[in-house]
C-alpha cells in the first residue's frame, strides 16, 4: 500500500509518498496545474490499485485535480487543513515548506486513513455553484443597501420614516428618480404619484404628497450633486442585484428537482427550496456521514461537556468547532418549522414546559431537524413524522 500526499497551490502542486511502513517511496516533487503537470503527476503514481491519496481543501484550487484523480481510478481523500495541521504540530515541526507539507499529508493518509471521497454529481456540483454564487450576491445586495442607508440618512435622512426598508422596489424606484430631498421638494406630486416601482404598483397620491412635504422640511437639504450620482448608482445596482438573485431562485428550484435528496428534503416542514439546496451545496452527498450523529457533529450541535479538576459544570455547551454557515442557514427554517412543522412544535413545546430556555430549544429543535435531514437522505424516502397522540389531535384541530 502506498499513501500520497499532495500540498496545493494556485500554479503548481507538490506531490510525495510514503509505503506502508512509512519509508519515503516518492519524493517531494513539484507539478503544475495544467496538462502537461496532471500528466507528470500520472507517470510518477503508476497504477491507482492499493493507493490512497490526501489533499487538503485549499480554496478551490483542488477541485480540477481531484476530478482528473478520480477520473483515472484513484481513492482520494479530501481532509480538513485543520486536522493536518495538529497532525503536523505533534512532531513540533517548526518548519514549513510544500516539500515538508506534502510528505506531512503521506505521513497523515498513513496513519489516519482517512476515507477516500466520492466525485459529486452534476446536480450537487450546479447547486453549490449556484448556491455559492446566490451568497456571494446576497451578501453584495446587503453591502450596498448598507452604503444607500449612509447617503440617505445625510441627504434625506426623514425618508425612512415612510419608506422603511431601502432594499425595497419601492424604495429604490423612488431613489432612483429623485435621489436627495432637494428632487423630492421639487416633484410634482401626480407625477410622483404615478410612478410605477415594480412593473405594477404605483406610489400613490398620499405617500407623494407625504414625501414631498417631509422633503420640504428636510435636514439634508442641503446636499447636492454628490448624493444624487452615488444614490442613483447604489439603487441601479441593487435592482440589477435583485434581478440576478430572482433569476437564481428560478435556476436553483429548477436544478433542485432533478436532485433526489434535495427534492426529498423539502418534504420536511419548514425545509423550503432555499435551505433544502443550501445543505446539498455544503453536505455533499449526506449519507457519506456513518451516522446522524456524525452528521450532528459535523455541522457542531453536538454539545461538549467540558470538567477537571475542580471545575465540575454540569451543563454541556456546543463547541465551536463545526460548520457555522450551515448552522446560520439553518437558523430561519428552525424558527419557522416550530411553528409549522407540528412534530418539530411538539418537541420545542415540551423543552420549553421543562424550563428550558427559548434559544436553548431552538438549537436543541435544529438538532432534531438534522436528525430528520439524515432520515430522508439515508432511506431516500419523504419524511412521515411519527406523532403522539396529542399531537395529532391539536394538528387536526388546528385543521
């Protein structure tokens, strides 16, 4: 048995291997990221029996070279940097370099063996594109809406007593033809009143009338030309972002239906689209997981009791440790499935009757959630919720 390793850059990969029983059989030896490198890295490996090979998650610089890896029959195993980096810090090593790097990970495949990972699917490898991408232009449409709040407190500060959220249509059809409160005391009411905001909806005589006159007596007044380019810009850029986010929504649902899991998951109550392709793009294929309570343990609501010495705490805390983007994303279905999801609202009632607090309840629900999660998964069967009876009689009187 052989144990590769390879340490991962941007142009150039440095590939090492160890036998069985840990003698340097390849050393250290620098590839590039193309062609005529992944060739090199072939020739050097020879055949992909009784090989197990380990690279480190580093940004997206792996993913074309574990696609070929795999492609040509070898095990690869995907590991967490963190985990062979302690790995490293137990020998004390001091010194860090690609070449020590990449015979460290040998050293690791051998003795951890860690399990080789699968290609994903086409449909998982579109959803975490699209999803990732959806992310990336939420997270932008927030940064935006934050600069338009800046320029709208200094030069029309009292709109938002009447327009409340700036990411909306309306709000941004109205910024965009009058971006500072010295356009809004210069409209014409009817005009401003017949301004349409989402292809349908028009602003309406009162709220013109109510913008004009709080624009008259503005305290931003005062602010000109500056304002009103950087308004304008701020609110074109959030209608094209809100644009390409819809357009995303479509493009996501749609992938999520050719997808088995995913189209499964949303059978749970409170896992919509959104959330059902979120866990696809960052779970993987889920059932890769031993048990729900790895999976559990993986997204970090497993709690960590921590004691010595003298320190005896009896309660147990989450650890830090886990995928904290996966448990934000799963933050807002959880608070929507226990009002909703009759089991999920049976299990939150009777942790809140016990004294426990709302939040802890909440996290405690996630967790059964994920249990659930791993059901549908493992069985690829929709979720049928094993209820009490007095749950299911107040769900049919809720009916």
């Amino acid at each position: 048995m052989r144990y590769v390793g390879i340490d991962i850059a941007s142009e150039r990969h440095v590939v090492a291997a160890v036998d069985a029983g840990g003698e340097l059989v390849l050393k250290p030896t620098a590839f590039g990221e193309d062609a005529g490198g992944y060739q090199k890295l072939l020739r050097l490996l020879g055949a992909p029996e009784d090989v197990l090979l380990v690279m480190e998650a580093t940004g997206h610089y792996w993913k074309n070279l574990f696609a070929a890896l795999s492609a040509h029959g070898f095990s690869v195993a995907l590991v967490n940097p963190l985990r062979t980096r302690r790995f490293a810090e137990e020998d004390l090593q001091r010194t860090k370099t690609d070449a020590i790097d990449a015979a460290g990970l040998a050293h690791f495949a051998r003795e951890k063996r860690p399990l080789p990972m699968r290609l994903p699917d086409s449909a998982t490898e579109e959803l975490r594109e699209l999803v990732r991408h959806r992310d990336r232009l939420v997270q932008e449409m927030g940064d935006k809406t934050r600069q338009l709040h800046r320029l709208v407190d200094l030069g029309f500060p009292e709109f938002t007593r009447h327009v409340h959220r700036l990411d909306s249509e309306l709000a941004t059809a109205l910024l965009g033809e009058y971006p500072t409160a010295q356009a809004f005391a210069a409209a014409r009411p009817r005009t401003l009143a017949h301004l349409k905001y989402d292809g349908r909806h028009f602003v309406g005589l009162e709220l013109a009338r109510t913008l004009i006159a709080a624009a008259e007596a503005s305290v931003g007044a005062h602010h000109a030309h500056a304002y009103r380019l950087q308004v304008k810009h701020a609110c074109q850029d959030l209608d094209v972002l809100r644009r390409r986010i819809r357009e995303l929504d479509r493009e996501i649902e749609s992938t999520l239906d050719t997808h088995e899991v995913g189209s499964l998951l949303t059978t749970i109550d409170g896992v919509g689209t959104q959330t059902a392709a979120k866990l696809v793009a960052e779970l993987g294929d889920i059932t890769r997981f031993d048990s729900a309570s790895a999976l559990t343990a993986y997204v970090g609501l497993a709690p960590g009791l921590r004691q010595s010495g003298k320190r005896t705490s009896a309660n147990a805390s989450l650890s830090p440790i886990g995928h904290a983007a996966l448990r934000a994303a799963l933050w807002m279905p959880v608070l929507t499935a226990v009002r909703k999801n009759v089991w999920l609202k049976a299990h939150y009632e009777r942790l809140l009757a016990r004294g426990k607090p709302p939040k802890v309840a909440l996290t405690a629900c996630m967790h059964k959630l994920l249990l659930a999660i791993y059901s549908v998964a493992k069985h690829r069967r929709p979720f049928i919720p094993l209820l009490p009876a007095a749950a299911l009689a107040a769900a049919g009187g809720a009916a």
